[in-house]
C-alpha cells in the first residue's frame, strides 16, 4: 500500500540508483552490486527494514559506506530521514521548508519530522533527461536526479447533518449508598457516593496518548563492540567535583570494564485522574488545583571543535581518532566525529558528549591519556574514566593533542 504521491526526474548520467517500496525509499549515490539491491528490495518491506537498509550500508565499515538517503513517511505525515553525503532534502510543514544535508558531517544526518505535507531530493551534478520532466512513480527502481513526495492531508471524518439536534432522553437521578453498620463518628469518613446523571449531553473528550519513539536496533559499524553502548540510553552523571580523578587515586586503563546500566520500566500507559479530582473538588466544596505550569523550553547545545566546526548536540556525539559503535539504543543514533589526527594521544574511542535533559554529559571512553574539563574560572580537572559527568555552558574538554571541544549554547 503506498502513502502520498511520489514523481521522480530519471537522470542521464550522475544520477543516483532509488529503490522505492510502500512507504520507504533508499537512494545510494555509489554504483551497488546487484545481490546490494536485491537485499534494498526485500529489505524494504520487513517491518524493520529502516533499520536493516542502515546495516545494508554500512556493512563494510564507515569508509566504505556510500553516500546515501533513507526516508520513510506515514499518511498522518510523520516523516524521518536519514542523510549522508552532500546531497539534502528539502523537506515541507505547516512551518515551511526545512533542508536536512550531510554536508561536512563525517557520518550521517538523522531527522524525524512531524506534520510533514512534502519533501524533495535533489542530487548534485546529476544530468536529468529531457525533455521528459517528472514522471509519476509508484515502487521499483530507478536512476534519478530528483524526486518529490506530497502527502495528502488526512481528510476528518464526513458528518451528516439533519438540521435536527438529537437529544438523548434523560434519566431520573438516582443515589447509590453504601450500607452502614452504625451510626459514624465524627472521626469517619462519609462513603456515600452519590452517582446523577447529568440533565444535558455531555460533550466527550478524547485524549492521545504519544506513541514511545521506537528504538533503533543494531546498526553494523567498523569495529568491534567496544562495551561502550549503554552510554547511548539513559546515564546517571555526577558533576565535575565528584567525577574528576583524585591526586591519590590510580589512573585506569583504556581495557578497563565498562558497568552497563539496565533500562527503566516503562508500560507505556497514562491514568487520567482529573475527572475523579474534579467530582471530590465539588462534593467538598473545594476550589480544583491550578493547573500546572508549562514546560520550559529546552536549551539547544552545540560542540565547537579546534577545527572550527561547530557540531549540534540534538543527538550523542562519539569523538576519536577512528570511532565506531556496533549498536544503538534509547532511539536516538550517535553522530561519529573522527578527529584527523595521527597523535596517539587520541584514542580511537575517547570520549562522548550528550544532552541529558537541559544538561550537557561528558564520559571519557577509558581513552589511553584521559579526557581534562575546563569549567569557566575553574582549574583544569581529569575525569574518571567511564563516569558521566555534568559541564556547563563555556566548558572546554581536552582529549590531549591540541583537540578541544568547547560547549556553546545555541
């Protein structure tokens, strides 16, 4: 079954390889083997196949992954992307374009976007044919130098009208009590319940509950499992005072043993309670509570490198001299910052840098020389390896090296 309406520009030369089924496309900007699009076909239609075209791609380690766009939307317009390369998509909301690029970002791009109506792929330096313009595409494969997909808003349910308001006949009141075996004490409490129908219809409210972000699954990257992927699902960190390395305390070693944290509980149920406040509100005589205050807005954090790149932290960054990770959890995937650098002080996993909640999180990965934190107007202070530690705006941490990161807020 496919979602939206899908056109697509062929291209003469340049173009990217797509492979489009249901409500999912992959486009890959590198020439694949054939047994490679084969396995994009099938895997296009497995329930998770979002997650098995990531590991499709990056099979053969983070060098050899192709440049590549992976995108799949829903008829509600919920849409998500995966981007890698200089190619972007343009994509369409109640707010307007947004573009989502790979541009100068060493891995990939990742967004999961809401209340999408369209989005488009352009690929750079493709030759399209002409004079056939866009051509209306359904699933298959093709050779493409753009493509577009508009979704239809979802149309509310038809009402007939009669000109006529039904009244659903009323019923007498009636009072439920509950049986006593003696008169009460004043120091009892009146368990009477009294149940009346209202005399007018009653408007009916219906509450959606957010569905959870799902989790991603394994994603196959160069390297072994180095043990450090809880730090990808929830942390518990300490500040800098707590975490930093004593003077007495031995260093540890980067093979040390990393403590895996378990994931919460969760039922993924909500009791609403508000209607029983309200009817306790009334029979007491008492005023409802004032409702709660609106959430304050999150900060937006970013990574100044030495190199003069600034990085957004809206997802975890994992920095090294070659980083990798062999799988992913808690639903959002890490963004690898491999710094260019042939100084063995840098380890090739040395450090991640997370937001959790309005905080920014730092753990040294037991990396060979360590992880130092500059907070503003404090002394520079080495952390313990493998704790999670809370910085602050204007932090700067030191992987050795003359390589730096330095927390700005957006």
């Amino acid at each position: 079954m496919t979602v939206g309406t899908m056109r697509i520009r062929q291209a003469s030369a340049g173009g990217w390889l797509a492979v489009v089924r249901g409500t999912r496309l992959v486009a890959i900007g590198r020439v694949p083997d054939a047994t490679a699009v084969d396995l994009a076909w099938d895997r296009l239609a497995e329930s998770d196949g979002f997650r098995l075209l990531l590991d499709l791609l990056t099979r053969d380690g983070l060098a050899a992954t192709p440049p590549f766009v992976l995108a799949e939307w829903e008829a509600t317009g919920g849409c998500r992307v995966v981007v890698r390369g200089s190619v972007s998509i343009t994509v369409t909301d109640a707010g307007g374009d947004q573009v989502v690029s790979g541009e100068g970002v060493s891995t990939w791009v990742e967004r999961a976007i809401d209340g999408v109506v369209a989005f488009a792929l352009e690929v750079p330096d493709a030759v399209p044919v002409t004079p056939a313009g866009s051509l209306p595409f359904e699933a298959g494969s093709a050779w493409i130098a753009g493509l577009s997909v508009s979704l239809a808003p979802t149309a509310p349910p038809k009402q007939t009208s009669t000109g006529q308001t039904m009244v659903a006949p009323r019923a007498a009141a009636q009072t439920m009590v509950a049986p006593r075996a003696a008169a009460p004490t004043t120091a009892e409490v009146d368990i009477e319940a009294t149940v009346t129908e209202a005399p007018e219809a009653q408007e009916a409210t219906i509450v959606a509950l957010p569905d959870r972000a799902p989790e991603i699954g394994t994603v196959a990257a160069s390297g072994a499992d180095d043990g450090y992927d809880y730090l990808f699902g929830a942390t518990v960190f300490r500040d800098v005072a707590d975490a930093a390395v004593r003077a007495d305390e031995p260093e540890e070693s980067e093979a040390a043993p990393v403590a895996s944290l378990a994931d919460g509980d969760h039922d993924g149920h909500t009791v609403l309670t508000a209607d029983i406040a309200g009817l306790r509100s009334k029979r007491r005589g008492k005023n409802a509570p004032p409702p709660a205050p609106a959430p304050a807005p999150v900060q937006a954090f970013s990574l100044l490198l030495s190199t003069g790149i600034r990085e957004a932290l809206t997802q975890p960054i994992l920095v090294g001299r070659s980083p990798s990770v062999s799988k992913v959890s808690g639903g959002l995937m890490p963004r690898l910052i491999t710094m260019d650098t042939a100084d063995q002080d840098i380890s090739r996993n040395h450090a991640q840098v997370v937001v959790e909640g309005d905080t920014v999180v730092v753990t040294d990965l037991h990396s060979r020389n360590g992880t130092m934190v500059l907070l503003p107007g404090k002394e520079p202070q080495k952390l313990r390896a493998g704790e999670p530690t809370s910085i602050i705006v204007g932090t700067v941490i030191d992987l050795g090296g003359g390589v730096t990161l330095t927390v700005e807020e957006d």
